[in-house]
C-alpha cells in the first residue's frame, strides 16, 4: 500500500474486500476500548481515519466533543448517520485528508488513530504527524494502533499496508511527538474472503487477532 487507495472502494459493499473491511468491526478495538475505561481520553477528541465512527460515537456517548475524519465519503456518512441515530450532537464527522489538516490548529487534548497509520504512504507519514502535532492542544495525548511487522507473514491477496518494526515506528513518531510508550497489542479483523490459508488466534468473536504496536505519546505543555 505505497499510495493511497481507493478508501471509497474499500468501504463499498461490492468493493475490494467483497463486504465489509476487515477492520469494521461494530466497535472500538479492544486495545482503544481499553483506553476508554482508563479515562485516557479528554477535553476535545480528534479521531483521525474514524472509518464508521466506532470510536467516535463511544466517546460521544460518554460526554466528549469528538471530530471523526476519514478520506471515505462513504464511511462518512455512515458515521453520521448512526451520530444522527443515536442523537449524539457532540460527534461531528467529516471526509477530509488528514495529512493537510489546517482549520483545527491547537484545538484537541486527545488524538487517537486506530488503525490508520499503517495504511498512510510512507511518504506522507511525516505530513500526517505534523498535522496531528498542529491540531492538538498544548500537553495533548496522541494513541496510534497500528500493524506491526509481524501481521502479514504472506501475501493476503489484498494491498498490504505499510507495517513497521518497534524501532521504525519509535524513529518516525518522535521527530514530531515526545513518545511516553510503545507495547504489543492486537488489532481485531475480520478474515476476507481474499485472505491466504495463514491463520492467526481468534478473539471470543471470531475475528483474528493481527499483531500490532499502541503508541501514547504528548506534546509539550
């Protein structure tokens, strides 16, 4: 996945994935979730490639002001209209490229990017880090969930996305974000139907459990 794809496509019901992308999964993922119950989220929330809006409309509901963007226009307007359905006027949603980020300069206390790094252009990653970095407030929290290295042994058949080892992950993020952490996590996916024979452990779900990094980093107060 050295360019952007088509994110309209992937989110087609008739698109690339033949249903639902593998990351749509009817909530937050786990490791996010997780962070949910700490109390890790504040202040006003950037959901950077919100996809359906998952964790955007769990944060909503708890009370939190949440801006969902995504390059999906699709994806968009599904997110809005569940927002709409569950009358969560805090959650706010808009298809945009979250790389040239410029009307939310120093507006979030929290950025979360569930599964959207990886599927970034390497090219593009140092625009869209410095985005998030001029989008958030001073002492802002940023968490990314990304792909490790590990999570795609063989080819699935599908675009591979741009998966980084501990130490590419750490190198990148630090030269716009002080990083705080950097552990092993899971992001949970369905298998599509173009995936290989390589199976991984399957959560109470049935979704595969792909290896993955949880990056916490912050700005400067």
């Amino acid at each position: 996945m050295t360019e952007l794809m088509d994110w309209d496509d992937a989110y087609h019901q008739d698109g690339i994935f033949a249903g639902q992308p593998p990351w749509g999964i009817g909530r937050p993922q786990p490791q996010i979730a997780d962070l949910v119950r700490q109390g890790s989220f504040r202040g006003d929330v950037l959901d950077a490639g919100c996809g359906y809006g998952d964790t955007s409309l769990v944060l909503a509901a708890l009370g939190l002001t949440v801006v969902g963007i995504d390059r999906s226009a699709i994806a968009i307007a599904i997110a809005a209209e569940e927002g709409r359905r569950r009358r969560l006027r805090s959650a706010t949603f808009q298809s945009a490229d979250v790389t040239t980020l410029t009307e939310y300069d120093g507006r979030f206390s929290t950025i979360v990017d569930s599964a959207l790094f990886h599927a970034l252009p390497v090219t593009r990653r140092d625009d869209y880090l410095d985005s998030m970095r001029r989008a958030a407030a001073p002492g802002a929290s940023l968490y990314i969930l990304t792909f490790s290295q590990d999570a795609f042994p063989e080819d699935p058949g599908y675009p591979i996305p741009n998966v980084l080892t501990r130490y590419e992950l750490a190198e990148t993020v630090s030269r716009h974000w002080t990083i705080d952490d950097i552990r092993p996590a899971f992001i949970h996916a369905h298998a599509p139907q173009a995936r290989s024979g390589y199976k991984f452990d399957l959560d109470v779900d049935g979704r595969e459990k792909l290896p993955a990094f949880l990056l916490t980093a912050h700005t400067p107060r």
